[in-house]
C-alpha cells in the first residue's frame, strides 16, 4: 500500500480553489503545512490507495478571530481505523507530537485532545444517572462552551458557532445506587457511557 501526505491551503467554503500540495514524507508535508497562512482553514492529510483521511485542520476557535488554531481533524482511533492501518496511527502520533492540538473536531462540536485512554481512578467505580428506556444523555445537565459559559444540553445545539465544549456536569451513580454529582470532560463522559452501558449489559448476563 503507497502512502502519499498533502496539504490544502485554504478551504473556506465561497473560495474559487484552493492549492493542493502532494509529499511523500510526512516531515516534508508538516513543515509546508506550517508555512501556510492560519487565517484560513489549512489542512494536513494522509492518503493511501483507497483512502483519505484528514489528520490536522486550522479552525477559528470563536467569532471574530483573526486566526485559527490547528486542530486534531477527527478522532480516527475512535472509528477503529489506527488498529487497522498502522500508517495513519503513525501518522497521528507525529501530528499529535509535533503539532500538540489542544482541540478535536466533531461534526458537531470541538472538544479537548483526550489526555488518556483510561477513567481517573475516581470515575472507575461510577456510573451515569440511567434515564427513562436507558436515556444516557438525560444525564446531562449542562454544559460548559468555551467563551460562553453553562448551558442546557438545548442551548448547545442553537449555538451558531461550532460550540468548543469543554466539560459536562452529569447526575452519576455509585454500582450501589448512591446519587453523585460528576464534572468531567467530554472524552471522560464517552468512556463513562462505555462503562456504563457494560456495567448493565453484564448485569443482564447474571
């Protein structure tokens, strides 16, 4: 399998085109990337026989800045591609080094890089609220937007900026049923909803 880097200029929507540079080593495609301007939307990409996947973009983090910051362009080990294609893991961990993206992109959200890939030992025991039919997300009871401040899980979603969240504060639970009130991070929640939803399902089994 060949494995080529580019880098798109700019990619702002109402532009009549863009530049897009090919390398075949990824220090090369890093060290173009870093010369283009920020007050555009660059882009650092790998592409292999079939595929491309976007690994760096810059993003205006809120209205009105002049420039944007680079950020991680999806989170591909979530997708199980990283344990499918070594090359685009490698790839990564490079960008993730060299680079050092506080933020990732969602569809429709930013959020912080994940600092780990495992519970602080507080959160290992906890569970998430378990709402009505096993509504995990009624757990939510707000939400904290860079440069706006709280709000309802609702307000979120009216937001006409790409909302940068940053932490939730959700209704937990012990495995015993006491009631706990969480303040964690949006990669914390995921790994949270994963741990609960596994905590139910071997509940069933037994």
């Amino acid at each position: 399998m060949s494995v080529t880097y580019y880098t798109v200029d700019d990619l702002r929507p109402g532009r009549s085109g863009w530049n897009v540079r090919r390398f075949s080593a990824l220090a090369a495609a890093i060290e173009h990337y870093r010369s283009l301007p920020m007050d555009g939307a660059r882009i650092l990409g790998m592409a292999d026989d079939t595929h491309a996947y976007e690994l760096i973009r810059c993003v205006r983090l809120f209205p009105g800045d002049a420039q944007g910051e680079d950020v991680l362009a999806t989170d591909h080990w979530r997708d199980g591609l990283t344990k499918k294609n070594p090359a685009l893991k490698d790839a990564l961990d490079v960008c993730l080094e060299s680079l050092r993206p506080r933020f990732l992109l969602e569809p429709e959200r930013l959020i912080p890089v994940p600092q780990c890939k495992k519970l602080r030992k507080e959160l290992r025991e906890a569970l998430l609220w378990q709402g009505y039919e096993e509504n995990y997300e009624s757990a939510i009871r707000s939400v904290f937007v860079g440069g706006v401040g709280w709000l309802s899980p609702q307000d979120v979603k009216k937001q006409r900026q790409l909302p940068l969240v940053l932490r939730y504060r959700v209704d937990g639970m012990t495995k015993d049923g006491a009631y706990l009130s969480l303040e964690v991070e949006p990669w914390e929640y995921d790994l949270l909803l994963e741990q609960t939803k596994n905590h139910y399902k071997l509940k069933k089994r037994g």
